[in-house]
C-alpha cells in the first residue's frame, strides 16, 4: 500500500464515520433573533451624508458651482425617490 493510498484510506474512514453520525440539531426552544434595522439604516444614513460632504468638498475645490454641485448631489436622491413611490404604485395594483 503506498503512502497515497494509505491517505486515501485514512480519509474515507474519517467521511463513513461523519456521516455514519447522528445529525446535530437546535435545542426545541431556540429562537432566532433578527438583528435590529436601525442601526443598519443609521449606518447607512452615516455613509451617505458622508460620502455627499466629500463630494461636495472635491466638486467645490474643482471650481464647480453651488448650483450645478447641488443638483449633482440632489439629482440621484429625487431618481430614487421617483423609483420608491413607482414602486409603492406598482404594489398597490
């Protein structure tokens, strides 16, 4: 038997005795809890008022506008607020 095969062997026995064993499972009385939404959108929220005062700091050293910076950083808020309320149309038919 050669050092390959002599492995070979080794780690079929060790698969036939995992799955010759009894499948785990939960206790009855486990629940599971859902993490808390707020402090994800909380983050989120930190991420975007971040990443729009950055922008607006690079646009601004660029010589940009206050006008054209504002509708650069408003303009894909009113896109996704225009997509939120079609949607919530979409689901009230």
């Amino acid at each position: 038997m050669s050092n390959m095969d002599h492995s070979e062997a080794e780690i079929d026995n060790l698969l036939r005795r995992s799955l010759a064993a009894p499948v785990p499972s939960l206790p009855p009385n486990f629940k599971l809890r859902r993490p808390s939404e707020r402090p994800r959108r909380i983050l989120l929220a930190s991420y975007g008022l971040m990443s729009a005062a950055v922008s607006i700091v690079v646009m601004r050293g660029q010589g940009l506008g206050w006008g054209l910076i504002a509708a650069m950083t408003l303009g894909p808020l009113a896109i996704i607020e225009a997509a939120r309320r079609l949607r919530r149309k979409q689901w009230e038919m």
